[in-house]
C-alpha cells in the first residue's frame, strides 16, 4: 500500500513537471510525416512512417527514462522532503520501489498516448487499420521493456550522484547497451586472451538494447520470434529486479543530514 502511494505521488508530480507536453510534438511529428510522405509510391510511405513513428515513441520514452529517473531520489534530497518521508513508517526499499513504479507508469500511459498518436497518423495515411497492423504492438511491447531497463539505470546512478553526472552516465550506458553485441564479437576476433575475456565479462554486465530493437522487422512485416517475446522479458525482469537491488543497498548506505 505504501509502496502504491509512493509510485502514485510520483507519477502525480512527474505530470505537473510537463512531461506529458513532448506528446503535442510527437503528435506533429507524425501527422507532418504523414503529409510529407503520402506523395510517395504506395507501400514506401508506410514503412517510413511506421519506422519515423516507432523510432520517435523510443527516443521521447527514452528521454523522459533519463531526465525524470535521475531526479527520482535526488529531488526528494534538495528539496529534503526525503527526511519527512523516512522518518514516516517508509521503509527504504519501499521508496525505492515505489519511486521507480511511479516513472514506469508515467512512460507507459506516455508510450500508449503516442501509440495511439501512431496509429492515428498510420489510419490517416491508409485511410483503413487492419488486423495485421497489431504487430506493431510488439515493437512497442519491446521498447517499454528497453525502458523500464534505463529507468533502473537511472535511479541507481541517481542514487549515487549528481542528477547532471547521473544523465551522462545513463545516457552512455544506454549507448553502450547497444553495442554490446559487437563488443563480443570484436573480443571473439582479438588475439588477446585477456582482452577477448574482458569484452566477454562487459557482455554479460552490461545491457544488451540490441535485441530489443525489432522496429525494422515489424516495419518490414518479419514476424517478431517467440524465443525474442520469452527472452527479452525474462532478460529485462532479471536485469531490472538486479537494478533495483543495488540501488537499494546504495540508498541503505546513505546517510542525509
């Protein structure tokens, strides 16, 4: 119950912080796309608009992920609200918890927002929604898992610094996460042992948003593999549960005075 109250008042403030005005130029984003690309040969429109639309709901999320998670427990500190708050019957990882519930739902009525917004621009461009046009569901199925990831990125590291440092730092893991894959593979072609472990080892612990992204397939009509739907959700429940786990030991070790 505590924990619901936390997530609630998080998302209550997360909304009067304007967040939810990035949906207006999302909104012109793809109306204008429509517009743009309607002149084009029949079938090329959709995919860009499909592509442009999917792409623009991950990067919007992606930014609210990072500019509002980072702020998540240092806001609670500056404005020292935080002593008020544990000092109630609030344990630690309760307000932890209930922080990072309060910004996934925050993204997920954002994401369902600008998946309407989506498939508002994707009617008017094809003047008719089809049953086939479910699957897109799936990519943005997979970029809400890719965020709830970053969201936990980001209140570990707001935990432990600066909200400006803790952007930085989320901002370049989450660019790295993309990558990981190919730091494998350059580990796979080195001749050095010790370096061909280290790439193996950062692999591991780092996030790997490669496989997250099935924006080209979906756009492309490739169906989306069921071993990607169990994986992908396993992958991100492990690595978010790890998240959150740490930042809680590093929010117990903190002392505010």
């Amino acid at each position: 119950m505590r924990v619901a109250t936390i997530a609630l008042h998080t998302f209550k403030e997360s909304v009067r912080e304007k967040v939810l005005y990035n949906l207006v130029a999302f909104a012109l984003l793809l109306i204008g796309a429509a517009i743009l690309f309607g002149s084009i040969s029949v079938g090329v429109e959709q995919i860009i608009l499909i592509t442009l639309g999917l792409t623009s709901i991950s990067v919007f999320g992606l930014l609210i992920a990072i500019f509002i998670g980072i702020d998540l427990v240092s806001k609670e500190i500056e404005r020292r609200t935080i002593y008020n708050i544990l000092s109630k019957p609030v344990s630690r990882p309760e307000f932890i918890l209930g922080k990072y519930l309060g910004l996934l739902l925050t993204l997920f009525v954002n994401t369902a927002i600008m998946t309407a917004g989506f498939y508002a621009a994707l009617f008017y461009q094809k003047r008719a929604l089809l049953l086939d046009d479910l699957r897109f569901l799936g990519a943005v199925y997979f970029i809400l898992l890719e965020l709830a990831i970053v969201v936990g990125i980001a209140v570990v590291f707001s935990c432990i610094s600066t909200p400006v440092l803790s952007a930085v730092y989320t901002f370049c893991l989450y660019v790295i996460g993309n990558f990981s894959a190919d730091l494998r593979a350059f580990g796979q072609e080195t001749q050095s042992a010790l370096l061909g472990t280290l790439c193996d080892v950062l692999y591991y612990l780092l996030p790997n948003f490669g496989d997250f992204n099935v924006i080209s397939q979906v756009a492309h009509a490739e169906k989306i593999p069921g071993y990607l739907w169990l994986g992908n959700s396993l992958y991100a429940l492990l690595y978010i549960a790890a998240l959150l786990g740490m930042a809680v030991l590093i929010f117990e070790e903190r002392e505010f005075r």
